[in-house]
C-alpha cells in the first residue's frame, strides 16, 4: 500500500517537474543577473571600469533627466490607453450584446485589430493614417476644412496611444462580451418588469457584474502596456526629445545603444517593481477564482 | 403591443447601424491596407485616395524579390510552431498532472507560475541577451524558439488545465480499472478527450508567438528575423513604397488574423488565465 501511494505520487511529479524546473530557470535566473548588473559597473564601451557600483547606478537613472520623463509617459501611456479601452471597450460590448443582423460578422470584424503584429500596426498608422500629405486622417481633416496634423511629429506619445488603444480596444470588448454573455436573463428580465430603467438596469446589474472583468482587463492590459516597445520602435524612436520615451525603450536605449549594461539593469529593475505592484492585485483575484 | 412592436424595430436599427459602423470604422484601417497591396506606388498616395482601380500583383513580386519574403516567413513559422509544439509537450503533462492528481500545493503552484509572466520583457532582456551572446545564440531561431516557449509556456499550462477538469475523473478511474499504463492512459483516454483543449491552446499560443515583436527585434536581427523584424526594414524612406509596404504587411498578418479569428473564443479564457468564462 505504501509503496503504492509513493508512487502515485512519483509520477504525477516527474510529469510535473519540466515545467516547474523550467519555469524557475526561466524566472530565476534573469532576475537574479538583472539584480547583480545593476550592482557593479558594466558598461561595454569602458571596459577597464568594472566592481561594485553600490547604488550608483540607480543614482544615475533617477537623476537622468530622461528617467522622469520616461516614467511619466509610461503611466501616462498606460492610464489613457486603459481608460480609451475600458470605456470603449465596454460601450461597445453593451451595445452588441443583444442579438441583431450580422452580430458574428461584427465580431470578427471587432477583434481583428488585436491579431496585427504590433510593427505592422506601427507602419500601418505612421504611413497610411498619419502621413500628414496622403494619409487618411490628413485627407478627412483637409475635407473638414482643417489643416492636418503631423501626428509623429507634434503629438508622438498621443499617436502611439492611439495606435495602441486601436489593437487594445478589440481585447477589452471582446472579454466583457464574453462575460456579458454570462449574465443571467431572467433577473434582467425581472429587473425591466418592475420599470427599470438602462440607467438603472446599467449602475445595478451590468456594472456590478462586470466589475471583476474589468479589472481584470486593466491589470493585463496593463502588463502588456508597461513593455510596450515596438510601436515606439518603428515609429517614432522615443522622439522627438523624449517625448515619447517610455521605460522600456529607455531601458533598450541605455543597454543597445550606449552599451551601459548597469544603468540599463537599474531601469530594468523600476520596471519590474512597477510590474509587480499590479501582478500582486491580479493574483488575488485570479486566485479567488480558483477557490471557487 | 403595435406600438411595442416598431419601438423595438427602431432601436434594432439603430443598433445595428451602429454596431455596423463602429466595427467597420476600427477595422477600415485593414481594409484600406488591403486594398493599397494591389495598387501601384502612384496610385498609393494619391489625394484623395482611389478606391477604383486596376488591380496589379506586382507588388507581391517585388516584396518576394527584394526582401526575402520566403526567409522571414519560414523563421516564423519555424520559431512559432516549434515553440508551440515543445511549450504543449512541456505543459500537457504538468496540467495533467495538476487536474488529475492535485495536491494542496497545486493552486500555488498555478499562482505561481501564472505569477512569472509578471516579469517585465525587458526586465530580462540584458541578463538573456548576454546569455545568449556568451553560448552563440543571438541571431539564431533556436534563441526565439527558448524565448516563444517560455513565454507561453505559463499560459499554456492554465489553459490546458481548466480544459482537463472538465475532464470526468470516473473515464480515467476505469481506464486504470482495467489496467492501463499511464501512456495508455494518455494515448487512449486523455488524447481523444483533451485534443480540442491541445488545438486551441495551440492556435492561441501560435497566434502570440507569431506576433511577438519585443525578443524578435532584439534578439533576431538577420538570420532569424520574423516577419516581425521584416516589417521594420520597411519603416524608412518616409513610407516611398507604401503600396510594397502594404503588400509585405498583408502577407505577414493574413495567416494569422485567420487563425485568430477561428480562436478568439478561448483567447477569452487563455489571456485572462480562467478569470473571465
């Protein structure tokens, strides 16, 4: 009998081992390197400067001019494009929530946006929609009788957020019609029989059911927003200045292009605390979940 | 009740006039690109934009000449399928294992594991780029085949174990009844059961790794670029070859807008790890 449950045990262990063993190098290792770079003085172009750095290097993020504007258009980046996707995302999950003509269509039409890579995404807006002589946005503001925008040029960080929001927006609508779909029928009804009114069936019902869906958008969309790189990448290059630098692209600049593996790793580590903040929430409430 | 009756029909119509409007609004940009892909440069940034034209292939031909099309292609389907492949052997068995034999541990571990994805790509990105610098590795599909699988590979095994509980427990009881082995367990009973589970975490995962964009721009330059890492060649002279940019950019989203659109339901379920059903 002993003998049987050790290894009723064993097995389901080794199945599990790979991608635990895997999963902890994986998340180890990096975090581990990230943490001792930014210790010591590593920078490929002064080779012949190395040993502990102490809080240096975080002392030369922090007081680059750049770090403040990098942090600050990271959160801004990601309040406005969580605000652009949420309220969008769940007008819209409202509005085709009940059946009509082509709803299937309209849905695939709907999410498509989120299966761009994100370059092409970039290229997309930069040359076809916010070309200031031939692109779309230019032509529908000359027809208004304005003068067109040069986006990249006088708004980077608002036409990165619009790139962004335009692949986002699908991701939010889509997880909220879903839940939305899951509502029950006959409360709604109930609620409709004793004179509710949209406003009403919208504050009491809807947005009490959909409060945990929505968070859980924002703390993905989130995730996903703080390493935002291509865009600003293929776009713009975190220009023009650092307008729109975030901290992910700072990060890249510091390590790829002046080679300052230390400081880059200091950055490196802001980021990673920031992300960490958010994961604590997410986990809570996936971890409800589960106990369910 | 007649009064009833048009009341609806008119905020039927709104409603789908609307819903209309919106998705053809958000997916125009798409429709615009496609529609530029067989114009000739000319007719690409002409003011105001055509919409009636004579159709040309040639900008196919051009981008399949001069950028290596063939190339970047096959790097990303090789980096995408491989990734997805070895990330479902890996993740099958601990998701198995997870929601037939759980112990107090396993919510944890789920939490945990979901908890890795939290790690900034380019909190990482130094530490692996050295790595990979010091065993030769940059620049290769094997370098973005370890990086696709291991950063899937959370979401993979989330998804596949909410697709085993649904799984009765008495099938696989029976299945030992009666003597199987494990592998026979698997082979017989677990494969037919879960292959829908597997296909569907399979396309999503493809579908991620196809698109990614941060590692293959910084990790994959010439030999192993994606068609990620394409597209950015053609991000220079002020968009002059819009219409070949066009081209490039449908050759390189088509197949997998397809592929998404066939898993945008379980995309649902894998993204937000079982959170939202």
């Amino acid at each position: 009998m002993s003998s049987q449950s050790r290894s009723s045990r064993f097995i389901p262990r080794l199945l599990l081992s790979p991608a635990v063993i895997t999963l902890l190098i994986w998340m180890v290792v990096p975090l581990a390197l990230t943490i001792y770079f930014s210790s010591i003085f590593y920078n490929l172009m002064q080779p012949d400067v190395s040993g502990f750095a102490g809080w240096m290097n975080y002392e030369f993020m922090i007081t680059n001019p750049a770090f403040t504007d990098a942090i600050w258009n990271t959160l801004v980046l990601l309040a406005s494009t969580v605000a652009i996707t949420v309220i969008g995302g769940l007008a819209i999950a409202l509005l085709i929530n009940e059946a009509f003509p082509g709803r299937g269509m309209v849905r695939l039409l709907l999410i498509s946006p989120f299966f761009v890579m994100p370059t092409v995404n970039a290229l997309l807006w930069k040359h076809m929609m916010m070309n200031p002589i031939y692109g779309v946005l230019a032509q529908v503001w000359t027809f208004f009788g304005f003068t067109p925008i040069n986006w990249l040029q006088d708004l980077p960080l608002f036409s990165i957020i619009l790139m962004i929001s335009w692949q986002w927006l699908p991701f939010a609508c889509l997880i909220l019609m879903t839940s939305l779909q899951s509502m029950d029928r006959e409360q709604l009804e109930a609620a409709e029989m004793d004179g509710a009114n949209y406003w009403q069936k919208f504050r009491y019902m809807y947005l009490p059911h959909l409060a945990r869906p929505i968070s859980v958008v924002i703390m993905i969309e989130v995730i996903f927003l703080l390493s935002v790189f291509a865009e600003i990448f293929t776009t713009t290059n975190g220009g023009p200045g650092t307008q729109s630098t975030n901290l992910a692209y700072l990060i890249f600049n510091e390590a790829l292009q002046s080679f300052d593996i230390g400081v880059a790793s200091a950055g490196a580590v802001f980021a990673i605390i920031l992300a960490n903040i958010v994961a604590i929430f997410l986990v809570r409430i996936i971890g409800k979940n589960l106990e369910k | 009740m007649s009064t009833k009756k048009s009341k609806w029909t008119t905020s039927l119509i709104v409603r789908t006039i609307a819903a209309w409007g919106i998705a053809l609004l958000l997916f125009f940009p798409l429709i615009f690109m496609g529609f530029t892909a067989f114009k000739t440069e000319l007719q690409a940034i002409a003011v105001p934009s055509l919409w009636a034209f004579e159709p040309t292939l040639e900008n196919f031909h051009v981008v399949n000449e001069r950028s290596d099309y063939v190339q970047f292609a096959w790097n990303s389907v090789v980096t995408s399928v491989v990734s997805t492949v070895l990330g479902l052997l890996i993740a099958a068995p601990a998701a198995y294992s997870m929601a037939f034999s759980p112990t107090k541990g396993t919510n944890g571990l789920l939490l945990w594991m979901l908890s890795t994805k939290f790690m900034p790509a380019v909190g990482a990105l130094l530490p692996i780029y050295i790595i990979f610098q010091q065993l030769g590795l940059l620049d290769t599909k094997t370098a973005l085949v370890i990086i696709f699988t291991m950063m899937n590979l959370p979401i993979m095994v989330w998804m596949l174990y909410t697709y085993f509980k649904d799984i009765p427990h008495e099938i696989l009881e029976a299945a030992r009844m009666d003597g199987a082995s494990v592998w026979q367990e698997f082979r017989h009973v677990l494969l037919p059961l879960g292959i829908g589970g597997l296909a569907s975490t399979g396309l999503l995962c493809l579908v991620l790794a196809w698109n990614e964009a941060f590692w293959a721009l910084n990790l994959g330059a010439a030999d192993a670029g994606t068609l990620a890492t394409m597209m950015v060649s053609y991000s220079s002279p002020e968009g002059l070859f819009w219409a070949k940019l066009s081209a490039a950019s449908l050759m390189a989203i088509a197949p997998i807008v397809v592929i998404g659109w066939f898993s945008q339901k379980q995309l649902v379920q894998g993204l937000t790890f079982g959170a939202v059903k």
